[in-house]
C-alpha cells in the first residue's frame, strides 16, 4: 500500500509545484481531479484526451517526481435530473474514462449521482425511508428507470476501454453504503465497484471494517480515501445524524470531517488497513483534506504522519512458524 493524496487540495498551484510539495511532504501516489465538483485545476482534460502525446507529457510530469496516479476524479452527477447538469457531468465522467484508457491508468473515481423523483423532476431527491409509499415510487423510478440503464451503459464502455470506476458512497446519492453499491454493481456489471471512504461510513453508523469484508468478498474496492470523521456526542444525542447545519458551523454540528486520527484513533485505522490486506487490495490510501478546523498544509502532514505508522507497506512474510 502506498501513501497518497487527493491534488485538489493543492488547486492553487500550479501542476508542478503542486506534485514537488506532494513528493516532499512524504506521499508516493497522487489522485488527480479532472473536473465536475472536484474542478480539473490540474488536468486540462479536452486538450490531453485530443491529443496523447500531449498526455503522456503531462502524465510524467507526475511520474517524473516519483509519484504513481492511483486515480482519476470526476466526482459529479452525471444522472442528474437537470439535463443540462447530467450532460456535463457525463461527458466531463467519458473524457476521463478515455483519458485513463490512454495512459493505462486503472480507476476513475466518480459518484453514482442521484435522478429527480420522476421525469419531470429538475432537482436530486435523496430518499432516506420507505414510508409514505411515494418514496417507493421515486426509488423504484430511480433505480430501474434512470440509475441501472445509466450504469449498464457505462459498465460496457469501461470494459471496452479496460478502465473500472469506484464510486464514492455518499449521502445524498443513490450508492451511499455497502448494500446500495453491491445492488448497483450486480445490476449493471463488476467494472463498478467503490472508492472506498470511511468518513461517509462512520456517521451513518456503519462499521468500516465489516464494509471493507463484504465488498472485499465482492472485489469491489477499487479505490480508497483516507478521512475521518467525528461524531459529536452532545450534538448526535439531541438531534441526530441526519444534519443539514453548514460544514462551517462545526460547533453546532453533530458531525465534522476530520484528519485522520482527530476522529478515530490509530487501532481502528490499523484494523481497516489489515482487513483491507485480508481482502487484497494493495493501492493507495488516498488523503482526502476535509477537516474545516485546520489548514491544509497541517492537515496534509498530520495524515502523513499517521498514516505511515499505520500503513502496510512490504508485502507479507512467509508463515516460518505455521
């Protein structure tokens, strides 16, 4: 496993500059956005995917500085019920799809998105119970209608261009925990799988090691991000998870991404990373800085730090006393 870190942390600097601080701070793989919500500060995507001289110029820029690309990010909406919006998303989600078939590189990373609750929706409608009967309705709509077509489509497309997308679940989409993305990936095909974040995990109560088995058993880890998250006892007693107050007002809050370790503590980092070896995925620990009550740089470092403590990094011994 490798130390990494999600670029659009550094969007403000130049690709270079950005890679070179990457390298030095301590990280070995980058994941590079390349548009949709994330932005593409550091991938001019039209221009690389017209031209793969181009593209393979701006890949070693990258590899030059002793940095593996352990992704490509699109995270957006590409099922959107406002075309416009889908149809952005998705040529933005193809581009990076043919640009990673270009240069070899294996994942993309994307969200699954979320359709409108019928075909004259025009805004996401995330449904969280399955009473009053209409959010059945908008579920059954979703998925059969919109989601499972969309996603078949794309799992051929993947296959033809030997690429795989780990999807990001995510609240307020329709793969957003371990049983949504094992329905989406047996409907539309196994080049979908997940990029895996625990922090959208812990505040909805789940278990990121039984997560990490399940989907392993699947082979549908992909990709993984390396943030925390903090549950805010006095805040989660009163008023629940479900918390729609703004990311900035933390103290309020009753949950806050956080660096990893400000969240949880090493053993439960060390047990995802040696179920994630049990399952046998072996890519980077994508860092992904969300943590609103640090700097970026600080952020960035106290990962580094913690992370190399808890990574598993050689590949494993012989049993010489089994």
């Amino acid at each position: 496993m490798k130390v990494g870190v999600f670029a659009v942390l550094f969007s403000q600097m130049p690709l270079e500059q950005a890679m070179d601080y990457i390298k030095a701070a301590g990280c070995d793989a980058v994941e590079i956005g390349t548009g949709a919500y994330p932005g593409g500060a550091h991938c001019p995507l039209d221009e690389l995917v017209a031209d793969k001289a181009k593209a393979q110029a701006w890949m070693k820029k990258i590899t030059s500085r002793g940095l593996e690309i352990s992704a490509l990010s699109c995270h957006g909406n590409p099922i959107h019920p406002t075309r416009k919006i889908a149809q952005e998303h998705d040529d933005i989600f193809r581009k990076t799809i043919e640009l990673a078939s270009m240069l070899g590189i294996e994942t993309v990373v994307n969200f699954s998105g979320c359709p409108g609750d019928g075909p004259t929706g025009t805004l996401p409608n995330w449904v969280t119970c399955p009473w009053p009967t209409d959010f059945g309705d908008i579920l059954d709509y979703q998925w059969n209608t919109v989601a499972i077509p969309y996603w078949k489509e794309i799992n051929g497309l993947l296959k033809a261009k030997n690429v795989r997308v780990g999807l990001e679940m995510h609240p307020g989409f329709i793969v957003y925990n371990t049983d949504t993305a094992l329905r989406l990936r047996e409907a539309a095909g196994d080049r979908i799988g997940v990029n895996f974040d625990p922090s959208h995990l812990f505040w909805q109560g789940i278990d990121p090691v039984y997560s990490i088995r399940k989907l392993g058993a699947a082979g549908a880890i992909f990709h993984f991000h390396a943030k925390d998250c903090k549950i805010d006892p006095i805040n989660t007693n009163t008023t629940g998870v479900l918390d729609t107050k703004s990311y900035t007002d933390e103290i309020a809050r009753s949950w806050v991404f956080r660096t990893i370790g400000y969240g949880h503590d090493a053993q439960v980092w060390k047990d995802m990373v040696s179920n994630l070896r049990l399952i046998g995925y072996d890519g980077a620990l994508s860092i992904e800085h969300e943590d609103s009550l640090m700097s970026g740089n600080e952020g960035l470092a106290k990962a580094i730090a913690f992370l190399k403590d808890v990574v598993i990094s050689e590949k494993s011994g012989e049993a010489y006393w089994a």
